[in-house]
C-alpha cells in the first residue's frame, strides 16, 4: 500500500520552477551590468592612453612659425574650428582672412599633415561689392607654405550669392599671367608665407587642444558612468 503523506513530503520538497522563472532576469541583469562596468573600464584605459600620449607629444606647442603682419586676430573662439584676421589699410581699404582645417590628412616631410581652406575679403572704400577669394594652403617643406587661389569672385554687400548668380570663371581657366597677377595683388596686402605660416601653425594647436579637451570631456563622463554601474553592482 502506498504512503500517501511520504508521497505528499516528497512532492513538496520540488522547488517552485516558477521561482527559478523569476531568479532568471535578475542574474541576467547582474551579468549584463558587470559586462557594461568591464567593457567601460576598457574605454577608460584606452582614452586614459591616449590623452598620456598627446600631452607627451606636444606636436606643435614648441613650434613658433611665421607673424600676423599687419593683420589683428579678430576671432578665435575654442568652440570654433576657424579663425578670422583684419586689417584695414590707411588708404580705408580693408582685408580680412578667414581659415579653417580642411577635414583631409596629407603625408608630408613637414610638420603639419593637413591644408587650410583660406577666404580673403578685400573691401574698397567706397564700393558696396567684396572682392573674395576661395584659396588653399599648405605646407612646402619644413617651416615653408604657400597659397594656391582656386576661385576669385564679386560678392554685393554682405549679401550670399545664390547658386545661379554667375561668380566669375573657372580659375585654372584663366591665363597663366592673370593667375599670377591675382596671386601678387593678395601678396601686395599681407597674404605672405609669414602669414600661411602662421596659420598653419596656429590652427593645428588649436585643433590639438581641442582634441585633448574632447578626450578628457569624455574620459571624466566615462568615469561618473562608471561609477554609478559599480554602485549599482554593489
């Protein structure tokens, strides 16, 4: 004859599947967490490296290339990629250059591995149209640089071109002896290798230390990440 109180205390001791049911999202969460802290505190490292590595190198902080001229600095926030430098002449005619780092990285003997992208602005007194120039700089050799004009047109005013207003003829179009004129009339007010150079140098540290500033931005909110997913591990 069969025990049915025996069968009754066996059958009880079972543990509730439903209960191990329930146990399973937790330990997936814990696992899933300590997977987030492991692969943060791997990103830490690597940014941690790589800050050491550019406070080391300094690439160009111990460099001092080329002269503003007669030209001030007019603009040159941190938030920004570009600079913008004046000048304004006895005669009232007025130049300003605009400069930014192209995005394209270049393999080269000198020191800086990317070209600017140059507008020069000449104002006439007198006159409501800006003659602008479209240029490119880069560097040629150690502590050498020139400007090459890709584009030269009018601008009325202040005012933006549409796309369909005609802005002038394909430079590389233009004789030879035309090209050359232009380039000595922006050499004629400040556009020397004294300034290319200058600029070269100055906006490869201002992309450097905004760079640096970028990687430590983001190591100190890894950190505070970091932090909270320990916490909650714990």
């Amino acid at each position: 004859m069969y025990n049915i109180s025996r069968i009754q205390i066996d059958y009880g001791k079972v543990k509730d599947p439903r209960k191990r049911v329930r146990e399973m999202p937790r330990a997936t969460q814990i696992l899933r967490k300590s997977r987030k802290v492991v692969e943060d505190l791997n990103l830490l490292k690597v940014l941690q490296s790589e800050i050491s590595h550019e406070l080391s190198s300094n690439s160009f902080q111990d460099e001092s290339i080329g002269s503003l001229g007669d030209f001030v600095l007019d603009w040159n926030s941190s938030r920004s990629q570009d600079v913008v430098l004046r000048r304004k002449s006895e005669s009232g005619e007025e130049v300003a250059v605009s400069a930014l780092l192209s995005q394209k990285t270049y393999d080269t003997e000198g020191i800086f591995p990317r070209k600017l992208l140059m507008k020069v602005c000449v104002k006439r007194p007198g006159l409501s149209s800006i003659l602008q120039f479209d240029c490119g700089v880069s560097e040629k050799g150690v502590c050498r640089s020139d400007f090459k004009i890709r584009s030269a047109y009018f601008l009325q005013s202040t005012t933006v071109p549409g796309s369909s207003i005609y802005r002038g003829p394909l430079f590389s179009s233009l004789e030879p002896q035309l090209q050359d004129a232009l380039k000595e009339y922006l050499v004629a007010r400040g556009i020397r290798e004294d300034l290319t150079n200058f600029l070269l140098l100055t906006l490869h540290k201002k992309e450097q230390g905004q760079y640096l500033d970028w990687l430590q931005k983001l190591e100190s909110f890894v950190m505070k990440d970091e932090r909270l997913f320990s916490a909650a591990a714990g």
